[in-house]
C-alpha cells in the first residue's frame, strides 16, 4: 500500500525530482510504486541499483524482481531508469539486451515458451514491455502499457492510473513465475 507519508516525503519541496540524480529518482518517484505493488516475499524478491542480471554477472541494471526456485534465483522483471536530467537514449535498446539474456537463460534451465517483462522509465514516462521467443532466435519485444509518473505534488491524480498499470504488470509477472515453479517442479 502506498502511505501519504510516503508521497509527503518523496514529493517534499526540497527535492527537485527535475534536477535529482537517478539512485534519488528511483527511491523518490519510482519505488514507492515498485514497493507497493512488488512487495518483497516468498514468490517475489528486489534487488536495488546496479544489480547484476542472473547468469551475467557484467550486465546490471536498475531494478530487477526475481524469483526463487530451488536454489536457483529466475529474473522476470528488468527496470532501466532514465531521470529527467538524463541525455542517453539508448537503454530501449540495453532493455531489449537484458530481456534477451534472461529469457535465455530461462531456456537454458528447460523451460518452454519463457516470456520476460521489462519496464523502461524515461524521464516520468514509464513504458512496460513484454519480451517472448517467437521462434529459435526470434525475440519479440512488445509495449504493453505506459504512464507517466507524478512530478510533484500537483501531479498526484495520476497514481488513479499508474497503479492499475503496475498492478496488471504484477499480475502477468506472477503469471510467468507460476508457469516458471510448474514447469520446473511440476
């Protein structure tokens, strides 16, 4: 659940969401609703800033949330934040990279038909991807859903619309890790 404390706190006026650097973007306008929707537990678990994906240890990313099978940890979920001061255009495509090796290793490990999520914030727009194997070699990435982040206290009706998009990216995720613990287990 998302507390007014929170938003009194992320949203207070002596932090400029415009000007912040991307570890303060993340924590004040992008985590309350990762936290919210994703809370840490037996099917879901996050991993903070520059964490490396599963299997790659050179290739991190912002967020990631993953799952526990056994004693093998599975990514499902890739977050790449740009904030508003940000000049690089280019994580789509390091997305896109990051997508591709976690549904490999997903194949790697036997599973059939894997599909992967990701989401791309860039500035306060966030974008919501879904990655899956169309075909050997063949990767399809798709946006499913966006919304734009509040930039402050006047921007807050927007959460009637953005929890709505994370709770149905909570819903095709755990979706994925339900398949993942069938089909691993059985």
């Amino acid at each position: 659940m998302i507390r007014p404390k929170t938003w009194v706190t992320n949203y207070d006026a002596d932090l400029n969401l415009q000007t912040a650097d991307e570890i303060s973007f993340i924590n004040c306008a992008l985590s309350p609703f990762v936290n919210a929707v994703f809370p840490v537990g037996p099917h879901f678990r996050k991993s903070g800033y520059l964490t490396a994906l599963e299997g790659y240890p050179m290739t991190k990313t912002d967020i990631k949330i993953y799952t526990t099978i056994g004693s093998e940890n599975f990514d499902l979920l890739v977050f790449e934040v740009k904030c508003p001061q940000s000049t690089s255009e280019d994580d789509l495509f390091m997305l896109s990279v990051k997508l591709q090796l976690t549904l490999n290793r997903l194949i790697k490990n036997g599973v059939t038909e894997p599909v992967v999520y990701g989401v791309m914030v860039y500035d306060y727009e966030c974008s919501f991807y879904r990655m899956s194997l169309t075909s050997s070699r063949i990767y399809t990435m798709m946006r499913i859903r966006t919304c734009t982040l509040p930039k402050d206290y006047e921007n807050l009706h927007r959460v009637g619309h953005i929890l709505p998009c994370f709770l149905q990216l909570r819903e095709l995720v755990n979706r994925m890790r339900q398949s993942l613990v069938h089909r691993l287990i059985g």
